[in-house]
C-alpha cells in the first residue's frame, strides 16, 4: 500500500497502491473522513467522493483532489 500523511491534522491518504482507483483519507484515530473511487464509464480523472467528514468539507476535497494529483504523477506508464 502507500499513504501520505497532513502532519499537522492527523490525517493520512490511503491507498492500495500508488496508482489505485480507489483511496481513502484517514483521521489519526483511525476514522474513514473521505472515500473515493474511480467513475469507470468515464475513465481517466473522474472520480465519486464520499465525504464523510461533514466539519471538514472544503480541506477533504482539496485533499483528495491533491491526493488524485499525486497518484495520477506516479502511475506506471504505459508501454
């Protein structure tokens, strides 16, 4: 798997692997704040996201709007 940690909230993105469909951000107590996941019929960078964290809406988008950004810099290229 791979993670990137927001030091000063506690928060970790997580995901399978670098290049993943699907990630989630995590509180430091362990609690799911956002899910995300790949829209296939749409390809590429559309994704649905889950915010479950209601207190943090706007920083959860940017996050996983950040998160995207870097997984999407460290997919394999293809042959």
């Amino acid at each position: 798997g791979s993670e990137m940690c927001i030091r000063d909230r506690g928060w970790t993105v997580l995901t399978q692997r670098a290049w993943s469909s699907r990630f989630e951000v995590h509180s430091e107590d362990g609690k799911v704040l956002v899910r995300a996941k790949q829209v296939p019929a749409l390809r590429g960078d559309a994704y649905d996201i889950e915010v479950l964290d209601e207190d943090h809406v706007i920083e959860m988008v940017l996050l996983a709007l950040i998160a995207r950004s870097v997984i999407r810099d460290d997919a394999p290229i293809p042959v």
